[in-house]
C-alpha cells in the first residue's frame, strides 16, 4: 500500500545521543557553579553557560562522585607513570565538552602527559574545535593558534599535546581510528598514540550507547595495538556507566530515555558489577575492577569531603540518592604486557578512604 511520505524532515537517529554531551556538561557546570568541583574551563564549553539553570542537588551530588571516583583513577595512573620516570597518553572516547584535557595541562601532573586524544561524533568535535578557536584560555593551553592544526572541515584538530578526531565509534576501529592514530602523518615520524607509552582509556558514558559486541570490538583493538609484536606498554582502562536496569528503577530509567529516543543496548546485558569485570577481561584486560557510585561515596571518599559537600545543600531525598547512586558504576582494567609492569602498576585502582562499617565488600 501506497503510504504517503511525512513532511515533517526526518530526524538524525544520533540527535538524541549527541544530545547527551549537553546533559553531561550542563551537570558539570552546576556541580562547578555549587562548589562541589573546581574547573575554571567548564564555562567555556557549555554554551550559554551564564543561562544554564542549576540542576537538582541530587544531580550535583552524583555528578561529584562519578567526576572524583574517575579523577582519582586518571591521577592514580599520572602518578604511576611519574614514579617510573614515564610519560603517558590518554585517550577519551565519547569525550563530548569535557575540559578534563585542559585541567590536566594546567595542573600538577602537566609534565607527565604526552598526548592527549578525544574521539567523539564529527558533529560534536566541531563544535568543540569551535569553541577552542574562539576561546584564548582554551587556546592558550594548546601552546597558542599557531600551534593549531584544524583539518577535515573543522572537525579535527591537532596540536603538540592535544588532538581531537571525528570518529563514529560504533564503526570498525581499523576503518575509523587505526590510520589517525597509528601512522605517523603531519610531518612527525611518530604516530599521534605510541604503543611504548603507557596509555589510559577513558569511556565516560558512553559505551551503553553502543551494542556489546561493537564495544568490545573497540576495547579489543586497543588491547590489540598495545601487546603487537610480543608488547609494548601497560594498556589502562576506565569506564562510567549505568548498569543492573533490570529493577523498577532500571525499567523507569529505560522509559524515561526511549521517551527522548535514547536506548541503551550497552547498558542493558549488565546485571551485575562481575559482568562489567568480565567484559573486560574478555577484551584482554589482565585485571578488572567494578564500583557502584554508591560504594564509592560510602568508602573511596575521604570523610572530610563528604562533610564539605554536605553542607553545600540540602538534600531530602538520601534513600532515592543511593537507589540512583547504585545504578551507576565505574570499571576499570588493566593490561600489563610484562611481569616488571605488573609488579610496577599493581595497585593501580580505587584506594578505600574509610573502612567499610560491616563485611562484604570484595572486588571482582
Ligand atoms: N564523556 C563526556 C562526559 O562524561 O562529559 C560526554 C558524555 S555524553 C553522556 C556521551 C558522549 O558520547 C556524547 O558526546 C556522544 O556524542 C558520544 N558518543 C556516543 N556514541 C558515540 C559514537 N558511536 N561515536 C562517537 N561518539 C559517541
């Protein structure tokens, strides 16, 4: 049957997923705005940003420790690294506006980091390139507009330290990421990511996008590049993402985002923090760890924080926190490819700041 064709124009299937960036970064603003977190950059990558509204404490309080459980990894990795006298790269895939580059470049472990990627969707790094060029603090931190590079319509830029590809990650990655990062090109003998360099992946949030046989092919590759010809450095791993929606909370949660377009088939096969471990450890990982946002508050927060965050706002609702808090997890993994890194990169990972009141906790 002959179906008449809508006027209404047909909209992007990745809108809404891009959409999401906003969301991310409009939370970091209003954690940033409250004082939960300092980062003097956020503002420049939230447009708008004096006219964003402040979102509910709730949102602040996770949006603090998803952002400190991840910080703390990402420092424990720079600290590692500066003890064995290395440099590190670190690459963020979905890396939508985050500033976490730039509070790196400016901080202490600024000498350690060699290379810094962020991959996301073309339609997102252009607007980030964007905002770079047009903002002398962002810009100053890449060493300058001279030192810009800006390629492929504007949705790629490189600079000494930092680069910033368009890439659909759901794509095979020897089709999409393989040439950019692996073959030296812009007249450098090396290539943007080193498989010598000891090297931490960020997946803040975004693999829940993606189906699980897509994201483990990206893992993989990665794994991959990093243990070619017998090894190279240790490979790190941290993800952030929602898991066990198999509840009442999980089915609101899934129906909330469908309403906006959103699936999360990435999401969905993980029940249990074990299952987060495991799927990395079926990429190649040597050593997987898993956290709900809700332990981490408990124990891997030093008390006197809790304490300043605490009497930031008010929060009513402590029981709907935890529900929300124990939906969210961190994972993270290692690859060593040598038995010296592994004694050397060892206790890489969460450290507890308070012990826990009763029995239980193990790690996966
Ligand atoms: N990681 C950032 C953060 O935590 O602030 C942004 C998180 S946001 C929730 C998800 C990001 O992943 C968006 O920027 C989105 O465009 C990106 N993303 C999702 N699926 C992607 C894909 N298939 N390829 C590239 N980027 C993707």
């Amino acid at each position: 049957m002959y179906s008449q064709p809508s006027l209404l124009p047909r909209q992007d299937p990745d809108a809404p997923i891009r959409q999401t960036d906003n969301d991310a970064a409009v939370a970091r603003l209003s954690a940033v705005q409250k004082h939960y977190l300092d980062d003097l950059f956020v503002k420049h990558l939230v447009p708008r940003a004096h006219l964003q509204p402040n979102r509910p404490p709730l949102i602040n309080i996770g949006t603090y420790i998803r952002t400190r459980g991840i910080e703390d990894l990402v420092d424990g990795w720079l600290s590692s690294a500066k003890k064995q006298g290395k440099k590190c790269q670190i690459v963020s895939l979905g890396a939508g506006s985050d500033t976490r580059f730039w509070r790196i470049a400016t901080g202490p472990h600024k000498d350690t980091l060699i290379k810094y990627v962020e991959v996301d969707f073309g339609e997102i790094t252009s607007k980030k390139s964007m905002s770079i060029m047009k903002n002398r603090e962002l810009r100053d931190v890449l060493g300058g507009s001279n030192h810009i590079q800006i390629t492929e319509g504007g949705t790629v830029l490189h600079s000494r330290q930092y680069h910033l590809l368009a890439a659909d990650l759901r794509r095979d990655p020897v089709d999409t990421l393989q040439e950019p990062l692996t073959i030296p090109s812009h007249g450098s003998q090396e290539p943007i990511l080193s498989p010598q360099c000891p090297t931490l992946l960020l997946f803040e949030c975004v693999l829940a996008y993606m189906e699980v046989n897509v994201s483990s092919r990206l893992l993989q590759w990665f794994v991959d590049y990093f243990s070619a010809d017998g090894g190279g450095a240790p490979l790190g791993c941290v993800i952030y993402e929602m898991f066990g929606l198999n509840d009442p909370f999980g089915r609101v949660m899934l129906n909330n985002l469908r309403a906006r377009s959103v699936t999360l088939p990435g999401a969905e096969p993980f029940m249990t923090l074990d299952s987060l471990v495991e799927r990395l450890l079926k990429t190649g990982f040597h050593k997987g760890w898993a956290l709900t946002l809700k332990e981490i508050r408990k124990s891997y927060i030093e008390p006197e924080e809790l304490a300043r965050i605490s009497r930031l706002e008010m929060l009513d609702e402590t029981e709907e926190l935890e529900l929300v808090l124990a939906h969210y997890a961190i994972s993270w993994s290692i690859f060593v490819p040598t038995a010296e890194d592994k004694e050397k990169w060892g206790d890489w990972g969460l450290k507890e700041k308070r012990k826990h009141e009763e029995e239980g906790l193990s790690f996966s």
